[in-house]
C-alpha cells in the first residue's frame, strides 16, 4: 500500500490562494488602464510583503546568533558579540578605565599587550 501526501493546504497556503483569486477577480472586471494601475498595485504589494518577510527572517537569525560568540570570528567581532553578552561587565571595565587615568592605562597597556600577543601568537 502506497501512501499519498495530504493534500490538504495550510491555512496560509488557502489564504494565499484566496487572495489570488480575488485579485484575478478584481483585474478581470476592470478596465485595461484600471488593470494596469492594479497589477502595479499588486506587484508593490508582494514586494513589501517579500521584504518584511526577509527583514523578520534575518532578525530571527541574528537573535539566534546573538546568544553566543563564535570562536572562529575575528577578534573584533568576537569583543562586539561579547559586549553584546555583557553590557555590565563592560560598563564596570570602562568605568575603571576612566578611574584610572590615562597615564595608568598605557603602563598596564604596556605590560599587559605583549602578553596577549604572545598568547595570540602561541595558537
């Protein structure tokens, strides 16, 4: 026994034929200039409703990406992911940068640089 798909739509899918009916409809009992001006009309219409289902898909992507870093990412998106992650963390660390001075700053800069770069490096 073979079974069959169900042939039943979703009801988008029904939604999607009503309206395209109704637009035939609607196209068919005008005249050819009205026919014109309503294709356009209709044309602008999947193509607004096209890009609002883009932009709603790549937001939905970027919330999905944004709850993680990703280890591979070069190092300044990997800070821009983890500031994402951690606004407080980086408030409280440019607080005390601002506490510290500037002077201070580039003498633990100078200490703590080549230390990173010999981490970076040892990868």
């Amino acid at each position: 026994m073979t079974s069959q798909g169900n042939t039943t739509p979703t009801p988008v899918a029904a939604r999607a034929a009503e309206i395209a009916v109704q637009r035939e409809l609607a196209i068919d009992s005008a005249s050819d200039e009205q026919a014109v001006v309503l294709k356009r009309i209709y044309a602008q219409r999947d193509r607004i409703e096209a890009r609002r289902v883009a932009l709603s898909q790549a937001r939905a992507l970027r919330a999905r990406s944004a709850d993680h870093v990703d280890s591979d990412a070069p190092l300044l998106m990997r800070l821009i992911a983890f500031a994402k992650l951690h606004p407080v963390a980086v408030a409280a660390v440019a607080g005390a940068a601002l506490f510290a001075g500037p002077a201070r700053l580039m003498r633990i800069g100078g200490i703590v640089l080549p230390i990173v770069m010999k981490m970076r490096s040892g990868r």
